[in-house]
C-alpha cells in the first residue's frame, strides 16, 4: 500500500522559483507520468518525492506520513535514473545486489531478490556479465533491477527510457507496462515525451513553469484539454 500526496509543494533555487505550488494526489497502485517540456521542474519535483531535494515550503505524504525531514532511505522508494551508472566492474548480480549488500542482508537473500528481480526483467542468463558486455536496453533492466530488489513501496523513475533507440524505446514501454502489473507498485514516471505519457500513464500530471497545467487520464486530457498549452502538447485536435 503505497500513496502520495503533494500539497503546495514549493521549490526555489535562490531567486529562481522552479516549482511554484503543486497539489496532486497519488494512489495506491497508480501509474501517475509527469510531463512538460524540458526545464518545466519534472525531475526537482521527483528528486523532492524521492528526498534527494529538500522542499522550500509544503508538505510530502506517503501513507499518510509527512515526510519533509525523512532521509531519501527511509521514505520506501526507489528512483532509476536516465544515467544508469552501473559500477562497471562488478557484474550484473553484483550491481544489481549491491544496495541490499550495504543494508547488511545476507548473501544467500541478496541471491534470492536478485533471481527474483532477473526473472522478472529477462536477466537470469546475464547475472555474470559486465556491464560492458550489455546492450543499452539490457542495463537500463539492471538499473530497474537494482530498484526491484530493495521492494520499495513506490518507484520513480527519471527518463529511464531516453537514451534508448525507437524501437528498443518502444520495448521497455511494454515492459514497464507489465511490471507494473507484476509488482502491484505505485509509480511516477516522469519524460517529456508525450507518446510515452498518453501510452504509459494512468494519469498524467502536465507541468509547465513549475505550475500543473492540468491532471487527468490520457482520454480526458486528449478530449478535454484544459488550455491551449496541454492541447498542442498532448497532440489533440482541439
Ligand atoms: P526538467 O526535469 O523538467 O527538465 P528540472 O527540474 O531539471 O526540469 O529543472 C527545472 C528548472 O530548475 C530549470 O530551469 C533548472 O535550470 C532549474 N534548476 C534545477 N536544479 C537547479 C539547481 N540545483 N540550482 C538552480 N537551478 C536549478
Ligand atoms: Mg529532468
């Protein structure tokens, strides 16, 4: 049971106001996408969800906790990054195992959550290899896997899929689909790409300047776009 709740969600860098005030309710076992263009505040406000950030002002709730003073470790959740950096002399298992490695679990359950997490991504005949030896598609998997493994409550993933090609991107779309299905988990996922948002999402959160422009399923947003703004960038005819 995973949710969230932003309420008045403020960040600020110095003079520079980049999220100015966002509500928006999370539930459980939701796919939720933030999109907008580049700049418009997507990953501050993910990275202010996962504690990487610090919010200037309003509140972070998971499961009802206020969360502002919680360390990123203890909030339940993991984030894959666009850059998957992977240590690159360790292999796949390794990588994949290394966090739960650190928080003291024990090597024969470190192999059993690493199996667990290869099954589901198509790992298990890669497990010795290095990073090196791995397509593109192949290690953005070990990077989901390394979330997989650590079982948090709600996954963030930050254009996981944008240094991918078409066709591989394409791909992982169907593969995220479906692990969202196999891992019962909530989910933010945020891009810029509005094809991967109106296939991926749930709801889709359209950002632009810091402000939510409009939260709606991917059928209400193309029907009923609220401006100008979420109709060009969402492709509907209006
Ligand atoms: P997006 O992920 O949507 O492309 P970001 O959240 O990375 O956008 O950035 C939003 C705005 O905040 C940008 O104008 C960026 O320059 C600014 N910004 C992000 N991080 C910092 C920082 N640490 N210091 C100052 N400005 C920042
Ligand atoms: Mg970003």
């Amino acid at each position: 049971m995973a949710t969230l709740q932003l309420k008045n969600v403020i960040k600020e860098f110095g003079d520079t106001h980049v999220i100015k005030g966002v509500d928006l309710e999370v539930k459980d076992r939701e796919f939720v996408v933030f999109v907008g263009p580049s700049g418009c505040g997507k990953s501050t406000l993910l990275r202010m969800i996962a504690g990487l950030e610090s919010a200037s002002d309003g509140d972070i709730v998971i499961d009802g906790k206020r969360m502002n003073n919680i360390g990123p470790a203890e909030r339940g959740l993991a984030m894959v990054f666009q850059s998957y950096a992977l240590y690159p002399h360790m292999t796949v298992e390794d990588n994949m195992g290394f966090s739960l490695r650190l928080a003291g679990v024990s090597k024969a359950e470190r192999k059993e959550k690493v199996l667990d997490a290869a099954r589901i991504l198509q790992l298990e005949n890669l497990l010795d290899r290095k990073p090196k030896a791995l397509s593109g598609g192949q290690r953005q998997r070990v990077a989901i896997g390394r979330a997989i493994v650590r079982n948090p409550s709600i996954f963030l993933f930050d254009e996981p899929l944008s240094n991918l090609d078409a066709a591989l991107r394409v791909q992982m779309r169907v593969e995220l689909a479906r692990l969202h299905e196999e891992l019962d988990a909530t989910m933010i996922y945020v891009t810029h790409d509005q094809i991967e948002a109106m296939t991926m999402a749930d709801k889709i959160v359209v950002l632009q300047g810091g402000v939510v422009e409009q939260v709606g399923s991917p059928m209400e947003l193309y029907h009923h776009p609220r401006n100008r703004f979420v109709a060009g960038f969402i492709g509907s005819p209006t």
